[in-house]
C-alpha cells in the first residue's frame, strides 16, 4: 500500500511539473505553428531569475515565484522577438523556427554558464516541511505545494484564455490562424501574450522543480525533452492530451524509479511513448493539427 501511495503521489508530482512545459508546447504550436524548443533556456533562465530574486530581494515564497513566472515570461518575449516575429512570414517557418529555437536554447544555456559558473544553485524551501495525514496517508507539504500551484496556474490560464480579449484571440488563433488574421487579430501582437504566457508557465515549472533538483545551466533540457515527449505523445495542439499524456508518462516515470532505479527511466518513457504513438500516431488525443508548413 505504502508503495503504490508513493508512486501515485510522485506520478502526480512529475505530471504537474512536466505537464506545464507540455501545455506550453501546445498552445505555441497550435496558435502560432511554432514547436518551441526554446523552453530548455527559458527553464534554466526562470531559474536563475528565481535564485538571483531569493538572493538580493527576499527569500519569501511569493517573491521567488513571481520572480521565476516573470523571468520565464520575459524569456518568452525575447524568443518572439528574436523568432517568430522575424521568420513567421518566411518559407519552411516550422523547420527554420524549430532550428532558431533550439539554437537559442543550447547558446543561452551556454551563457548562463558563462555567467553563473558550473555549480548548480539551489533554491529555499518554498512550501516548508510540514506533512498532512488523510486517511492514513502522509501527503508532504512539498509535493501538495507543486500539484496546488500547478492546478492553480493552469486554472488561470485557461480563465484567462476563455474570458479575455488577448486570450479569445489566441483561441481563435489556435482553432484557425488563417481566418484569425482575416478577421483583424495580429498574429505579431498574439505572438507576444502566448510566448508570454507559455513561458510564464516554464517558469513556474523551474521554480517547483527547483525543490527536487538544482539550478544548473544546462537544466532545462530534461524537461524540454520530457515537455516535447509529452505533447507530441498527447497530440500537439491538445491540452487535454497533453494533461493525460503528463500523467501516463508520470506514472511511468514514477514507476520505473521505484521499481528499476531512475537510470531506466528515459528508456521506459520513449518506449510508452513509442508504443502509444504506434497504436494512435495522432498521439492521445488524436487532434495531431497538419503540418503547418507555408
């Protein structure tokens, strides 16, 4: 009992962690037709933002939160600068943004090394050590923290996306970006609220993975691997097949580091991964948009 507790528990954890990258990869590509894999730099950056926030502001939990969603979100912005708004118009702008992205992600992780070393940083106890017990089981504060913040983050974009003006353009823009840009909506100013929005999320994903792992230049590339699994596994342009692929491969994850040791964990993850997209190749959800090729 105690092991399938702990497995439920760490399977959840990992699909809220993971689950926001894969909800950021989504909406980007499902509205702007761009597969972002900027995210591993925008993951590191939102970090560090955090950390330098704990270090010289306060080491209040709100603080190093704000601090690690608005860092990802500015990350975002200057992905959409540097990207999507020079190439979105170009020939084979999925092949060359996708490229573009991955580029800013290896060279601005290589900067933040530059500019913060090799050693990993940590970040405070964010939730601190107090533990609830329901029904015989311990739920420790951490891992109720990540999946309340998590649930609590995409609850406000969803209402946001449902109930703005910005958000009903991006909707649109992701049910039809062709019609979207007859009818007025400029997919340059969208552009912005969803790299913002997107890498907001990443941001807060850094934050509370920052309470398991450390900071380190380089580690944002897991989860942009694990974000990009996950969409592609859930159907790109799904967030509900996003939110049940997070929670397949958490499972799968959370299973395979009790049971085989966490260095078979990649391996079980792509082989499910495999398995899913052989059996449905339009992933979970099967809504895989067409190649957006222009």
């Amino acid at each position: 009992m105690d092991d399938l507790v702990f497995i439920l528990s760490n399977a959840v954890v990992v699909a809220c962690i993971y689950g926001l990258v894969a909800i950021a990869v989504s909406i980007t590509w499902s509205s702007l037709g761009l597969l972002n894999l900027g995210y591993g730099f925008i993951f590191s950056f939102a970090g560090y933002g955090a950390y330098l926030a704990a270090k010289m502001i306060s080491a209040h939990p709100l603080v190093i939160a704000s601090a690690g969603i608005l860092t990802g979100a500015l990350g975002g912005i200057i992905i959409c600068l540097l990207v999507f708004i020079p190439l979105h118009d170009k020939p084979n702008f999925t092949i060359r943004g996708m490229t573009a992205t991955l580029a800013i992600s290896l060279m601005g992780s290589q900067g933040l090394l530059w500019w913060f070393g090799p050693l990993s940083k940590s970040l405070p106890d964010l939730f601190g050590v107090w533990q609830v017990s329901l029904f015989g089981i311990v739920f420790t504060s951490d891992k109720l923290g990540i999946v309340g913040c998590s649930i609590l983050m995409l609850t406000f974009v969803l209402l946001w996306m449902k109930g703005s003006r910005r958000g009903l353009e991006i909707r649109a823009m992701m049910m039809n970006p062709h019609a979207a840009s007859i009818v007025g909506i400029g997919i340059r100013s969208t552009g912005f609220y969803v790299m913002a929005i997107t890498g907001a999320m990443a941001g807060l994903a850094s934050v509370l993975l920052s309470q398991t792992y450390y900071i380190a230049p380089f580690s944002g590339l897991t989860p942009l691997i694990k974000g990009v699994s996950i969409a592609l596994c859930g159907g790109l342009g799904s967030v509900q097949g996003a939110v049940i692929a997070a929670i397949i491969l958490g499972l799968v994850e959370a299973m395979t580091s009790r049971l085989l040791g966490g260095q078979y964990v990649l391996i079980t993850q792509f082989l499910t991964i495999i398995t899913i997209l052989l059996i449905r190749p339009r992933g979970v959800a099967g809504i895989l948009d067409r190649a957006r090729e222009q």
